[in-house]
C-alpha cells in the first residue's frame, strides 16, 4: 500500500488509544523476544517499522513494561513513551501512531 493512499481518519473512528499503545507495545516486546511472529504487527506497522521489527532484538529477553505516556500533539497523531524494566536497567521505546483508514498506524519506533 503507498502511504499516499492511507487517509487520514477522525478520532472517533479509530479505536481506544490506551489500550491500543498498550497491546502494540507487548507485541513489540514479544517480538524481540522471539515469542511472537512480527507479522502478527504488520498492518498496524508502517513498512520502515516493521523492519526494525524483524531486525535483531535491541531489548533482550525479559523486558516487562512498567508505565506507558501517551500525548496527543494534533488530532489523530499520538506520541507514546513507554517504560521497559530490562534486568537492572530501565530502557524507553518511544512510538508515533497516526490515525488512517480507521486503524492506528506506527509510523515511528524508536528504543533509548
């Protein structure tokens, strides 16, 4: 699908975004656990992102979420940090979501 034909989507049409960072985040966690297939994110993934979700694991196993922040910098563009206990060590991922075609779509994902 080219981006170009995504459309962009009203709040109200896009599903409850707390519960979705959420979900999105355990399956990302899962992934680089390697207890989950990364397709299972593919079509809430833009393509640059999937890669990076296939790509070797920058977390490890073990990673437990502890808190996750959302803001909401325009409509239909959420920014979310979530918090990962890895071990010892405390590690943020960092995703952007924009709301098209009615689904939540991560079109950045980064790990600090």
């Amino acid at each position: 699908v080219c981006s170009s034909d995504l459309k962009p989507s009203p709040l109200n049409e896009l599903p409850e975004i707390t519960s979705w960072v959420k979900r999105y985040a355990v399956g990302v966690v899962e992934i680089w656990a390697s207890k989950r297939p990364a397709m299972q994110l593919a079509r809430w993934s833009h393509r640059k992102v999937f890669k990076q979700l296939t790509s070797p694991s920058q977390i490890g196993i073990g990673a437990k979420i502890r808190k996750i922040y959302i803001c909401q910098p325009i409509e239909g563009v959420i920014e979310a940090t979530v918090t990962l206990q890895i071990g010892d060590r405390v590690r943020s991922l960092s995703l952007r979501f924009e709301g098209v075609d009615k689904r939540w779509l991560c079109t950045e994902l980064v790990i600090i």
